[in-house]
C-alpha cells in the first residue's frame, strides 16, 4: 500500500439481480436512468443520455435546449459481456479534447445465473490525463523532485 | 474542511494508508489547486521542500497570503510540513495523489449501487 501506485486501475464490481442481458442494456442504452444526477459535464438542464452503441459511437448528454455535450467514445460494443469506452473528463468534470489524455473504462458482465450478473468495472490509463501522474511517480524517488510532471498534472487539475 | 489543525507530528510523515472513500479529499484537491497563486505555491514545494520565508521570496504575494495558501494545501492533503532548526519545512505529500484515485473509486461505488437498483427494476414497457 505503500507503493506510488497513483496510476494504478481502479476496479470495482457490483453483483446485480437480473439477467446479463437486462443488465447490458441498462448500463449502455439506459445509462441516464443510474448516471449521477451532479455528474454531468453539459452545462444547462439534461434532458437525457445518449449512447451510441457501435464501436466509434459515442456517449453524450443532451440538453432540453437540444445541446449536446459528448463525453466518451465507444472503443468495444460487445453486448451483453462486454463495453468499453473512453473517457474524455477531467477530474474536475470538464471535457478533456485531447484523446491522448483520456483514461478508458471498461466494463464486463458476467452471468452468474440467469438472473445474477456480475458487473466487474475497471478504469484504467489514468495516467493519461496529464503526464503528470506517470511521471510524478518516477520523480518521487529523483533527487530534483517533480518539476515537469507536477506542473503537467496541476495544469490539468487547473483544466 | 478544518481537519488540519490537528497534532502537527501527525502532518510531518505520510499517512499510512491513502485516504479512501473520501469524496471530499479529492473536493479539497481540486479546491486547493484551482487557485493560480496557490498552484504557484504548490508546485514550488513540490519542486523543492522549503520554508513559508523562502516561498515569500520567490513569489509576489505576501508571507501572511504564503502562509495560508499553505494552510489550504495542508487541508488538502497536499502539502505536509515538518520542523528543520528554527524553521518549519514544506513539502509535497505524495500521497496526496492517492485522493484522486480514490475520487474515482467513489464515484463508480457510488455509481454501480445505482446502477443495480436500476438493472432490478422491472423493465419498463417500452418499445424496443
């Protein structure tokens, strides 16, 4: 526990009372009817979620005002075991446009029984959103400490 | 947010164990670093652990404002501080990273309980 294992993954799983199937969709196409209601990058009134479910699709919010406000991009659709996608925000629920800084989260469900599913989640490549993490953690143990990499995770703190 | 002014030898070390499920450390990390100056500070001590003086000469901001931008930090987990002779001595805590981490592993927790409770709801009667 003691390790810099700041950019290490962070994996969750949750058992869940229905079939995988039932449990694939509400995660994908019913996303708004579970997503955090303070959680949303768009700006104005949400009028629902919307996910696009093919690989290059994406995931948006929309706005009443018709808005959208696209967060993710599907990287692996493969209902009903597994979806992957990116994720293009900041910590600070800001849109991160450089894809290169997104972290993925990848989600697999596994059918216990046919009416139990275990959704395992894992969020992974969080170091990408500044190279800040990466490297902070090599700087830990460097005599001059985290220069470059502290500057790069603070400006990405600072969006 | 006024959990810092505990016993000042509890500061001088790393905590055993990141902080986890604390949704407001990563809150007090993103608050803390949102401010330009404070960043400036920040990124100084974590350069380099020096003193409120030292940080006061290299910035244009008072010993006073120095002092208290390091105050935030310190709340946040960010900073921790330690006695060297006469002087106190700032210096990045690492594991004050480690709350970013556990921001995210909140909000899925928090988010997968949710989650359930929809995926056990009986299916709407929508068209497909």
């Amino acid at each position: 526990m003691s390790t810099q294992s700041v950019a290490s993954p962070v994996r969750t799983s949750i058992l869940v009372e229905a079939p995988q199937k039932r449990a694939f969709e509400v995660f994908t196409a019913d996303m708004a009817s579970w997503w955090p209601a303070d959680k949303h990058v768009l700006e104005g009134e949400l009028a629902g979620m919307v996910f696009e479910p093919r690989v290059g699709g994406r995931i948006y919010d929309r706005a009443v005002d018709g808005s959208e406000c696209s967060w993710a991009r599907v990287l692996a659709y493969e209902p009903p075991s597994r979806v992957v996608f990116s994720w293009d925000i900041d910590l600070r629920w800001q849109i991160e446009t450089d894809p290169e800084r997104a972290s993925e989260v990848e989600v697999r469900f596994i059918a216990e029984t046919d009416a139990r599913t275990r959704v395992e989640l894992e969020h992974r490549a969080l170091e990408r959103h500044g190279e800040g993490w990466e490297s902070m953690r090599d700087a830990v143990g460097s005599p001059n400490g985290w220069g470059d990499g502290l500057r790069a995770f603070a400006a990405y703190l600072a969006g | 947010m006024t959990y810092a002014q505990g016993p000042e030898k509890a500061s001088a070390g790393p905590p055993g164990r990141p902080v986890a499920d604390q949704p407001l450390a990563a809150a007090a990390v993103f608050a803390a670093l949102g401010d330009p100056t404070r960043r400036e500070v920040f990124e100084r001590v974590a350069a380099r652990p020096q003193s409120v003086g030292e940080l006061a000469g290299e910035l244009p901001v008072s010993r006073p404002a120095v002092s208290q931008h390091l105050r935030v930090l310190k709340d946040a987990g960010l900073v921790s501080d330690g006695p060297a002779g006469t002087r106190r001595i700032y210096r990045m805590n690492p594991q004050g990273l480690d709350h970013l981490r556990a921001y995210l592993d909140h909000f899925w927790n928090q988010s997968l309980a949710a989650f359930k409770t929809a995926a056990e709801q009986p299916p709407k009667e929508s068209r497909k």
